[in-house]
C-alpha cells in the first residue's frame, strides 16, 4: 500500500522528471481536467476532494518514506491546484493556458498566505494546503478575469 501511496505522490513518477517536476505534473493534469471537466459540476469538485484528501496521505507517506518535508517528487499537490484552478472554468485552450500559467505562477512565487503555508504547516497536510489555496485564488482569478473579457474565449 506504501508503495502505491508513493505512485500516487508522484504523480505514477512523473514528479521524477529531472527539470522542472512541478511543472510537468501540472501539464501532465490538463488530460485530466479535460475528462473531469466533461462531468457536473458537483462530481468535478467531489472528485477533486477525494484527489485532495488521498493526496495528503500520499504526501504523508512519501515524507515518512524520505525523512524531506516537501520534495519535489510530490506532484499530487500541483494535480488538485490545477484542477481547483479549472473549476467551474470554460473548457478552451486560451482558459486552458491562462490557468496553466496563472496557477504556476501563484505556486512557484507563493505570494501572502501560499508562501505563509508553505512555510509554517508541515506534513501531507502542509505539502497539499499552500497548492489548494494557490488553486482557489487562482480560480477567483481567472473566473473574474472571463467575467469581465468574455470576449477572451
């Protein structure tokens, strides 16, 4: 069970790419959200919590596999980030794009209480909490952003 716990963290060793692990996996979730994003609306954000909760005991076994708070192996974190990013989100590649960015740029920075999580909460808990609140900004973000440039997409 460890062993796939561990998979799961790492995204099935995607997290393992040698440049750039948060970003690939985040890349590696845009097949996801296109599949998830074809189910209602309240399947999505129920999916997204099972892959948030499980992605905390992912990160837990992963840390207590590793002794390392955080690696960056663990690309669980950017999959439920991204598709809170994408919630409720028009499927097109222009949105698609805007929340890739939006979101990488709010996780890799980790502005006011993103960098305030990652910092001070530790744990699987602490590996998956500054990505879901990076993801929920970035998804008010992005949702204000289409309702004032409807034109965008």
């Amino acid at each position: 069970m460890k062993k796939f716990l561990i998979l799961i963290a790492t995204l099935f060793n995607i997290g393992k790419f040698p440049k750039a692990p948060g970003t690939v996996g985040t890349l590696a979730t845009i097949p996801l959200f296109l599949l998830l994003s074809q189910l209602p609306s309240i399947a999505y954000m129920g999916i997204v919590l099972v892959i948030a909760i499980v992605g905390i005991i992912a990160s837990q076994a992963y840390q207590d596999e590793t002794g390392d708070h955080d690696r960056s192996e663990i690309v669980i974190d950017e999959v439920a980030g991204f598709l809170i990013t994408m919630a409720l989100v028009p499927i097109h590649w222009k949105s698609i794009a805007l929340g890739f960015i939006l979101f990488r740029f709010l996780d890799i920075l980790k502005p006011g209480p993103i960098g305030w999580l990652d910092k001070n909460l530790k744990g699987g808990a602490g590996v998956m909490a500054d990505d879901i609140v990076a993801g929920i900004i970035g998804n008010i973000i992005i949702l204000t952003f289409l309702h004032y440039y409807p034109g965008f997409i």
